[in-house]
C-alpha cells in the first residue's frame, strides 16, 4: 500500500479534503487493503468507559478478523502515510490483543459525502460480513453546505447498512465522531465559531441514532479542537489531523472495541 504524498499548500488541502468524488469509476478504485483543552463550543467532555482487564479476556477464538473501515479523508488518512492512519492504527492493536490476523477494508475517499460513501459501499464490500464495522462520515456534507436534512436521511440508511455488514450485531459497530477542522490553521481562517456549532449538531444527531440502534458512538472531537495549541495533533498540510492525533484516536478506541468483543 502506498503512503500519502505530504501536502503542503492549503490550497491543495482544500481540494484533495473536499472535492467531490462521486462517479462510478472512481468509486470503484477506492478500496484500500492491508493484513495486519479546549473543547469548543458544546463539546461533549470525553468521561472514559470502565474497561478493566481488556489485555485479559477471553476473546472468541477468530482463525481471521475481518476489520471494514467506512468514512472520508479523515478514514482514509490524508496528508498522513497510510500507515499512520487510524485504521491500520487500530488494525495493529487488534491483531495484539487477539492474537489473529487482522484483514483490514477500507472503503473512504476525500471529499465524500453520505451519498457518496453509501454508493462506494454498495460497489466495493467484498465479504458478506465483517467481526467489526467503523463509520465515521459528515464533515463534507457539512462543508460543501449540503441541507442537514440530507444527513438526517442518509447517516441511519448507512448505520443500517454498517450492521447489516456486521451481521446485525450492535457490538460490533462502531460510529465515530467528526472532527473539528475550526481548530487547524486552514479552519482558523474560516467562521470558526459556525464551523464548530454546525459539527456538534452533526455529531449530535450521529450519537442518537447510534444511541437509538444500540451502537457505540465514540467522541475523538475533542482531540482535534487541540489542533491550534497543540499543533503536533495536525498533519502539514494544515488541515488534516497527523498520525500522532490517529493515534490518540486508536487509544481511544481500543479498549472500548476490545470491551465489546468480549465473550
């Protein structure tokens, strides 16, 4: 797998992070395979799940673990390499802690919409199911200044979808939060206050209808509205998050997946 080219100019960061990619013949080349404290406005304050003893459970015994990872640049790692990314990230902790292989799927693209990544879907899951779904998708409807009703739609067809390919198990789904680009050095130059308002009713409305089918819905936010004090946690192209803030992602993630895969 090829890492990503570092991207140095806002400019590009604009286009590569928001255009739009959503023909047929682009979508079906964006499947990507590999084994393996400042809050903002309304954010919501990470309070940490009780997952004592995860080094220590007895997980089912999986001969493979098939891991599919649904988003947008923020899945797919731009302006990071690929490995740095927070899917092969958690792929890597997984295949520790379950003492298997871990064949990760990424379906996730720049500048993908709902619309987008559930058409992507359809064209390019090659398994029946999968041990464990992430979705983690809205900032550009929210950027491109699509009706929120469009997510309002969307975001549950595409939940439905991320179980039906979990094999309709709630615990092994989980929806992750957006980040907030307000808190890099493109964003900053932007409406910042609306940015982030806008994004909270994003995740917000994310987290009931998780919240609503059973499914974990986990808060990275707040992370990344660290970007502008701590600016190690954005990738150089100043907009994306860098491998250290996917990285505090995965800590974030794994002990609560590791919880839920329990026997």
């Amino acid at each position: 797998m090829k890492s990503k080219q570092m991207i140095t100019s806002y400019s590009l960061a604009l286009f590569y992070f928001f255009v739009s990619c959503s023909t047929q013949d682009q979508m079906e080349n964006k499947l990507f395979e590999n084994q393996v404290t400042n809050n903002g406005p309304q954010s919501e304050p990470y309070n940490p799940p009780n997952t004592n003893n995860t080094t220590t459970a007895n997980y089912p015994n999986y001969i493979s673990f098939n891991y599919l990872a649904l988003g947008d640049s923020y899945t797919i790692g731009t302006s990071v390499t690929y490995e740095e990314s927070y899917p092969y990230q958690l792929a890597k902790k997984l295949k520790i802690a379950l003492t298997t292989e871990v064949n990760l799927t990424t379906i996730a693209t720049n500048g993908w919409r709902t619309d987008d990544l559930q058409r992507a879907v359809n064209l390019n899951t090659t398994l029946p199911t999968y041990d464990l779904v992430t979705l983690l998708i809205g900032v550009n409807n929210q950027f491109q200044g699509r009706p929120f009703s469009q997510y309002e739609k969307e975001f549950p067809e595409l939940l439905n979808t991320a179980l039906k390919l979990a094999n309709n198990n709630t615990s092994h789904v989980v929806v992750i939060s957006i980040p907030d680009y307000a808190y890099t050095p493109f964003g900053s130059s932007q409406n910042r206050e609306i940015i982030s308002k806008e994004l909270d009713a994003y995740n917000a409305f994310a987290k009931e209808i998780a919240t609503q089918q059973g499914v974990t819905f986990i808060n990275i936010t707040d992370i990344t509205r660290r970007g502008l004090s701590e600016k190690d946690l954005v990738a150089n192209d100043g907009l994306h998050p860098s491998g250290l803030a996917y990285k505090k992602f995965v800590e974030r993630l794994t002990p609560i997946i590791l919880s839920q895969l329990k026997d």
